[in-house]
C-alpha cells in the first residue's frame, strides 16, 4: 500500500511491525522543491504547503523500518526492490 505519514502510524498502531515500513526520502528540501515546481501541477501556495508538510514528515522517517533515499530512480528502485526482498526472506 502507498499511504502518507499519519495513514502509516495509525497502521503501526494497530498492527504494529506485522507489517514493514518504507519511508521514501527525498535528497534534500531544495531537490523536492525542484521536483515539485518542475512539475508545474500546484499553485506557489500549495507548493509550499507539500514541502511544510515533507519537513514534518520527514522527522516522522525514524519511525520507519527502512528509508530508502530517492536520489536517483534507479537505485531507489533496486534499493526499495532490496528492502521487499530482505522483508520477505525474512519471513519465510
């Protein structure tokens, strides 16, 4: 399931570490920015509301199981595929 922060400590409440946890993180505030803006989806205000939001979640990350960095698609891939991987081995 992809699910934002709150949604994924109210499951850690309930089913504690039954489940693993992936918190992708971004390279930096000034990368996510970048990448938001680039996008050109969101109004200035909505931008800077979602990287508000990003630097209080991104405290929250410690909460996690594991955190895979997103700086580069292809490694966050085969780093998240890696995560799943140990996940599942780990429970057979």
């Amino acid at each position: 399931m992809e699910i934002d922060v709150q949604g994924a400590l109210q499951v850690q409440d309930k089913l504690g570490h039954e489940a693993g946890y992936v918190f992708i993180m971004p390279p930096s505030a000034e990368e996510l920015a970048k990448r938001l803006s680039g996008r050109k989806t969101e109004t200035s205000q909505a931008r800077r509301t979602r990287l508000e939001t990003a630097g209080k979640e991104i405290a929250l990350a410690d909460r996690y199981d594991y955190v895979v960095l997103n700086d580069n698609l292809e490694q966050a891939v085969e780093d998240l595929v890696d995560v799943l991987l140990n996940k599942i081995l780990k429970e057979d």
